[in-house]
C-alpha cells in the first residue's frame, strides 16, 4: 500500500513535469538507472561513462579509494549537482523510468531520494524538530501524527532510546555519533524511496555501526539503498551487489559474494578487497 506522504511525494514531483507524470514502480525495473554517466569539475573529469542499475529494495555497495567519484556520483544521483555551478554531468539518470535531467522540481526528487553523507551536520533545532522538520514542509500539523513519525525515525535509526527524555534538546549537542543517527532519522523522516548514505561509519563507533548495520538490513523491505562505505566488509555484510570505482570509472559491478571469491573481471578489484592498496 502507498503512503499518504509517498502520494504527497510523487504528486510534488509530477507538478514539477511540464504534463508528464511519473509510472509506478514495475517491480522487475530497476528504481534507478544509470547510463553513460561522466561528471566534470570545471575541466577536470572525476567520473567518466558509468552505466549501472539498481533494483527495487536492493541494497547496493559502492566500495573504491578515495577520490574515485564516489561522492560526486552520489550527488548527481538527486541533483544536488545544482548546489554548484562548477560541477556538470552528461549521460542519463532515470528514478522509476523518470529521466531526472527533465526536472524543475529538484526539492521534491531529493524527498524521494535521501542522502545521509559522512559528517553528520545537525539542524540548530531540537533533536525533535530536527526529525520534525521535514514532514511540517509536507503540510503535517498535527501534534499526535508529529509525535509518531518522530519515533518510529528514531527508532528506525536506532536512536530512540538514547534521547527519548531530552528530545527537545539541541541535536547539535548530540555525540558524533549520535549526530550521524539523527541524520539518518532525518532523511528517513522524508519516507525517501531511496537512501544513500556516503560511508557513514566514519562518524560511528563499531556498536553503533553494527546496530545501524541491523537497521539498513530491516529498511531495505520498504526501500532501495546504495551504501558507499570504506569498510570493504561492510559492502560484504548488507550489499547484495557491489560496484568498484577506481581513478574516475565503475570498473566492475558484480555480486558481493563472487566477488569476494575472487570471481572478478578486472584484477584490480581483488587487490582493493584484499587490502593491496586504498
């Protein structure tokens, strides 16, 4: 059953179309499609002809070093490529068949699909309406239905228990990685229909790693995920599939265990999952 918010979500996005709405999700096509993607700063080329898909309720891996496009893709992925002038793309990313080149309403694509990144960067507001925030923009007032979405994304970030009794206290007070959960309590808030987080475990001390770990393998019935993480092992845990960048490029996409048994394309994904280099 769609959500009331999912409706409220997919009708911002068609009012952002000139006439076009967007088709329901079939399950055996891929929530997100990637083809031909490169993406430059300036003149300086950080990613170049990416093709991938992701399915329906698939939780996704991305490993690679540093400064292989990780980021920058995950960015072009719900256009926040618009937040700097300097940062371009070519090739097609298309949400539920939907070609997110053709959009005007970027707000309403990033609410179906949210991105936690690796700093947590807590609003100036309560822990409360940290969480709050986002379903008050979608026309929610009341104070009952407030209080159960603010909750249930605790909860479902596996913070609930720590701050139930100071919830109107500052987010910004939280530990690091407490801050990193509400983040994520943030972004689930949104009923996103896709979750990117960008190596959140940096922030995060291994119980609570291990404890978000449960919660992404829970979250993956209701929604798609791609986890970029620099835990190789992580990607082995949670990732049915698994992409590897290196130097700009998707050198291979495969499935985690294959790929974890050495049943890879290009030798340079084994010695990255062995720890030869990174």
């Amino acid at each position: 059953m769609v959500s009331k918010t999912a409706k409220i979500g997919s009708q911002a996005l068609v009012q952002g179309m000139d006439k076009e709405s967007i088709p329901a999700q079939v399950e055996s096509a891929p929530k997100l499609k990637v083809s031909g993607l490169s993406i430059s700063y300036g003149n300086s080329c950080v990613l170049e002809d990416v093709n991938l898909q992701v399915m329906p309720n698939e939780i996704l891996g991305i490993i690679g070093p540093a400064n292989a496009g990780k980021t920058s893709f995950l960015k072009v992925l719900n256009r926040m490529d618009t937040f700097n002038p300097n940062m371009t793309f070519k090739g097609d990313v298309e949400f539920n068949g939907l070609n997110t080149r053709n959009l005007r309403n970027y707000y309403a694509l990033r609410s179906r699909i949210g991105v936690v990144f690796p700093l947590p960067v807590g609003l100036p507001l309560t822990i409360y309406e940290n969480v709050a925030l986002s379903p008050r923009l979608r026309g929610i007032t009341s104070k009952a239905e407030l209080d159960v979405i603010v909750e249930r994304c605790l909860m479902r970030a596996a913070l609930w228990d720590e701050v139930k009794d100071r919830l109107n206290s500052l987010g910004s007070l939280l530990s690091g990685g407490q801050q990193q959960r509400l983040t994520i309590a943030r972004a689930l808030s949104q009923e996103p229909e896709l979750l990117m987080l960008d190596e959140f475990s940096i922030a995060v001390d291994p119980v609570t790693t291990m404890r978000i770990e449960d919660v992404l393998k829970e979250l993956k019935q209701e929604m798609t995920i791609i986890l970029v993480t620099n835990l190789v092992q992580q990607a082995r845990r949670l990732a049915a599939r698994t992409a590897f960048f290196l130097d700009g490029k998707c050198i291979e996409v495969g499935e985690t265990e294959d790929m974890f048994n050495g049943k890879v394309e290009n030798r340079k994904t084994m010695d990255y999952i062995e720890g030869r280099f990174g």
